[in-house]
C-alpha cells in the first residue's frame, strides 16, 4: 500500500480528534473537527454509536500514531520492532524514537507548519544536519546534532518569511533554536514531558503484541 495521498482532514474526523495535519488551518473554526462533523461513511439518523471493540480501540490508537507523524504501515511495524528490543517503556522508547525524525524536528523547530511539509522540506534538500545536506525524512537526529537550512534554501522567500512569522508553537525542552540563524539544535534525548500525552502508547504495544 502506498502512501496516502487524500484530504488529511479526513484521517481527524476518522479517528474522531485533531492531529493537526494541515498546519494553521486546525487552530482556526474551520477545522472539519471543529464543525463537528460525523466520521467518514457514519450513518447519523436514527441509529447509536456502536461500542467499540478492544480490538478497534487498540487499532485506532495505532491509526492515531501513524497517521500524525505520516508513516506507513511497513515502518510502522520497523519502529515497533526497534522499540521491542529496547529496556524500559516500550511505548515510551518508540515516541523517542519518532520525534527524533528529521521531518518531525523540522516541525518543532518551526521551521514547516506540519510534518508532511517537513518531509517535503526534508526531501527536496533544503535541511542540512551538522553542515551536511539529508534528504531523508526518517533520518534520526541524535543529541548535540544541529539543524539548519542549506546555503541556498536561507536566501529563499520562504525562509525570509519565516524569519519574519517567528515561532507559532512553542519549542519542546529537548531542542533549542537560534531564532537569528535559523539553527536548531538537538540538547538531549526527547523527555517523557514533551512526548504526545493523548496517546496511549499502552495500547499500541498491545496491539502489536496480540
């Protein structure tokens, strides 16, 4: 299966929260979650909502995930397997793991409105991680590692204007910019404060585990 290429509002009103997939437009009233909208396909009149299965519950959990920091199914399972053999907290260790993503930094260091648009970013050379340019958005970036923008990609119009916007969401304690240089840098490994508290990682190892 492919990546997905629909309306991404879609993918929120199908798990029934925000997950803030198409940058500024989720903090403003137009936001399909925001209208209140049914989820895709439901039939409203005259009928309940079904209660939901364990195995649903857990599933949709897992959809959460994926569908927030846009990974197939493929590498979702690779994370999972990584995360499995890790001592600790499983779910924990496989958040630590996602954040640390070169198309996720870019996205908190606001330097893209969402992760897709970190990953095109990301894609089309214009990251550089410790003065060398990657184009892989799953890159994992470690502690003391900098980020910045390629030489040519700073004199852009996007980049100016960024410069001009400043910062729209606020950094998380792992990481550290440089508002003047646009330089990111990596402090230390993503603390449990910073991760994603609405998910229940819980049930995603669960999941996983079946």
């Amino acid at each position: 299966m492919g990546r997905y290429c629909g309306p991404v509002c879609r993918l929120c009103r199908q798990v029934g929260e925000k997950l803030f997939l198409k940058g500024d437009r989720c903090y403003t009233p137009k936001c399909p979650v925001e209208k209140r909208r049914p989820s895709p396909g439901q039939v409203t009149r005259g009928m309940g909502r079904r209660r939901l299965s364990d195995y649903a519950v857990r599933l949709r959990e897992k959809q959460k995930l994926r569908y927030a920091y846009g990974l197939m199914e493929q590498q979702m399972k690779r994370y999972m397997g990584a995360a499995q053999k890790q001592p600790g907290i499983t779910g924990e260790y496989l958040l630590q793991l996602l954040e640390r993503r070169l198309d996720n930094v870019i996205y908190r260091l606001n330097f893209a409105d969402s992760r897709k648009q970190g990953r095109q970013l990301v894609l089309h050379g214009h990251v550089a991680v410790n003065g060398h340019k990657v184009d892989i958005p799953s890159f994992i970036v470690k502690p003391n590692d900098i980020v910045t923008w390629t030489g040519r990609s700073k004199e852009s119009e996007f980049v100016q204007v960024l410069v001009a916007g400043g910062a729209k969401r606020p950094l998380p304690s792992w990481l550290n910019l440089d508002s003047e240089t646009l330089t990111g840098h990596v402090l230390s490994m993503p603390q449990s404060e910073d991760l994603d508290a609405k998910l229940n990682t819980r049930l995603i190892v669960e999941f996983y585990s079946r």
